[in-house]
C-alpha cells in the first residue's frame, strides 16, 4: 500500500534521510521510533511530498507519486495528522470535521449551503467523530477542547479525507496517561484494512497499536522488523531500549 524506495535528503550537508526504505502491506500498523533529531518527521514529509526528495521513489497503493504533489498524494490515499495543532480553534469539533469532510466529498453542485446542513456530509463528519471518540464534545470550540480531544480531533481531520494509508506523527505527545491510553485504544479500533504508520516514542503504543518498527538513527534505517524482532535486536536495545525491553 505504500512503499517507500531509497530515499535521500540533504539539509546542507546534513544527510538527514540516508537510504530509507518502507513497505507496508495492506492493513499494516507499522511504527517509526527513534532518538529525536534522528529524520522521523523528515522521513513524513519527504513521504506526503511535502519535502522534496534529493533521490529515491514513492509508490502509494502501487502507483509511483514521486514528483506529485502533495495535494495528489493525498489524493492518491495518503492521510496524515500532524505533530503540530491545524485546528480551526473557533469552530466546534463537529464544524471542524464537517469542514474536512466537505472538501474531500467533492460537493461542488451544494457548495452554497452551509457544510452541516449536507447530510451525506454530516454522516460522515459524526461517524468519524465516533471513531475518534469525540461524540460528547461534538459542540464545543476546539479552543475549549482538552488538550487530548484536540489531538483526536486531529487524528479526525486526517481521517476525514478517507485515505488509504493514515500517518500519525507523535499522536500521544504530550498526553497525560489517561490520555495516551484513549489514543491507543481509538487507533487499535480504526478499521483493520486501514493502513497506519506511526511515528511514536511511547514504547507502550508503539507495542500496544503496531505489528511492524522500522527504527531509524541519524537518518539511517538501524532495525526493521517484527515487535519481537526489534525487541530482541542488541543494537537497538544499547541505543534506544535500554534495560527496560528485556
Ligand atoms: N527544514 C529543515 N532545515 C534544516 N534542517 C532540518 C529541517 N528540518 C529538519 N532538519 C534537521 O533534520 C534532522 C531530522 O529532523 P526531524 O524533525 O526529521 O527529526 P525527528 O526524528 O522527527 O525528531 P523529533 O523526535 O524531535 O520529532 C534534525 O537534525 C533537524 O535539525
Ligand atoms: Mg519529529
């Protein structure tokens, strides 16, 4: 569903992505950890289209996208929330969805009337809305959402261009554990053909949500393989694991 092919990328003369190649089957929940600063968002953008690649090729869904945009790429099924907010903070969360769901229905014959009052609209804004489980706050200003509903409501938006493979860059910064326990169990919950890569630093969702870890260091592909694979593999449990995976 998406395959990543020998990417590079210099920023100056810092080779920020070395190499790095990805391949998720259909369905695959595949996380990307790594010590900060080591190219995991890089590695985002330069997937989405929103970085340019110095070398190497994209292919979403068999089709190569390395010189489309980003906009096509998404198109093409690429959905991604980002590591930071991208709200409309004065809209509710309901507006927010409906907003992001309208864009990507194509409703150019209705686009006089106001998103919400669409229904084929609305469906899908609240059943995405469940999926993320902010119906109990569907009303309310983003700007007066918790900070986790407002996480969710990003990992919504992404959703709501109804893509193929969902990117999620870090959705558990920053949460408090009661926080990052309801993003893990939303996500574990998203449809299993739904195609999920996940840039993630708490150990217990990378485990918790993903079946495959591609572990980067300065920009290089260090490890790639199974959670047990990983786990057991002694370079990664000297530089990133510590004592705590064994
Ligand atoms: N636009 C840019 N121009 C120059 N250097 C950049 C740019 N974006 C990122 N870098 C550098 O590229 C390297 C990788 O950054 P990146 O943000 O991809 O890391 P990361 O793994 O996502 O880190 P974190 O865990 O902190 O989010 C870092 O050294 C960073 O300083
Ligand atoms: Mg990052």
């Amino acid at each position: 569903m998406l395959k990543a092919v020998r990417l590079n990328k210099f920023y100056g003369s810092l080779l920020v992505t070395d190499n790095v190649s990805l391949e998720l089957a259909k369905g695959a929940r595949h996380a990307v950890i790594g010590p900060n600063g080591a190219g995991k968002t890089t590695l985002f953008n330069l997937l989405t289209g929103e970085v340019k690649t110095d070398s190497g090729r994209v292919l979403i869904d068999g089709r190569d996208v390395s010189k489309k945009s980003p906009d096509q790429r998404a198109q093409a099924g690429l959905g991604r929330s980002f590591q930071k907010n991208n709200l409309f903070m004065e809209l509710t969360a309901l507006e927010n969805l409906t907003t992001a769901c309208a864009v990507s229905v194509e409703l150019g014959r209705v686009f006089w009337r106001p998103f919400d009052s669409v229904s084929e609209v609305k469906e899908a804004a609240e059943s995405i809305a469940e999926q993320v489980d902010l119906l109990s706050v569907l009303d309310i200003p983003v700007h007066h959402l918790s900070y986790g509903h407002q996480r969710q409501l990003e990992v919504g938006l992404a959703l709501a261009t109804q893509p193929k493979v969902l990117m999620l860059d870090e959705p558990t910064s920053g949460m408090s554990p009661e926080e990052t326990t309801i993003m893990l169990n939303l996500i574990s919950a998203l449809p299993s053909s739904l195609t999920i890569l996940i840039i993630e630093h708490d150990m217990d969702v990378v485990f918790g949500v993903t079946d495959r870890i591609t572990v980067l260091d300065y920009g290089s592909v260090l490890v790639e393989g199974t959670l047990d694979e990983v786990r057991s593999s002694d370079i990664v449990r000297q530089r990133y694991l510590g004592d705590a995976s064994s």
